[in-house]
C-alpha cells in the first residue's frame, strides 16, 4: 500500500492520518486519551522533522469510534495544540483495527 507519514509540497506539509500507536514499545494504550498523546507525539515528530512546528497546523481532523470517547479526549487536544486554532473536522467512524479509537491527521502551512 502506498503510504507516506507526511508529504510537503512548497510551503505545505499533509500528515497522514495517525493513531495512538506507542511506537517505542509498539503496544496501543486502552485509553483513547493516551492514544490522543501518541497521536500527537507521533505528528509533532513528523512535523519537526519536515520543518514544520505545532504552530504551522491549519487543519486538523479526528476521527474517533465513538462518540462518547470526545470527553475523554478533548483535554489532550486543548493541551497538545494550545493556542493553536485549526479549522477541524471531527467524524465518527470505525478504524482498521479494533483496538484503535483515534486518529489524526493534520495539514501544516509555513508562511
């Protein structure tokens, strides 16, 4: 399958959708919060890594497999983007495995 962590094109960087995977001890936290850090962890490197920073996101969308878990998440979110304001989409929908509840997918734009 073809797949890329992130593309920049010009001044744009696309992350691709991303779950909470805790890649230095591939294990997924239970908790959709702890999976919302991982997700965050994991855009932020990729972010940093083509140049991009936190504050570069202008679009955000989250998808989670159930509503309910929208509580549970939204103080990581507040924490973890800070001051920044994406236009963000937040859908509810299945993901390809079980045990994942969350993922994101950012758009960064260095002005």
């Amino acid at each position: 399958m073809g797949y890329s962590r992130a593309v920049v094109r010009g001044p744009w960087c696309f992350v691709s959708g991303t779950t909470g995977y805790d890649y230095a001890a591939m294990t997924m936290p239970e908790s959709a919060a702890e999976q919302a850090e991982n997700c965050f962890a994991t855009i932020f490197a990729a972010l940093d890594e083509a140049g991009f920073t936190r504050g570069d996101i202008v679009r955000v969308q989250y998808t989670v497999t159930d509503a309910a878990l929208v509580d549970e998440i939204a103080p990581v979110l507040a924490r973890r983007l800070g001051e920044v304001r994406p236009a963000a989409t937040m859908v509810v929908a299945g993901l390809i495995r079980p045990e994942m509840k969350v993922e994101i997918e950012v758009t960064a734009l260095r002005e």
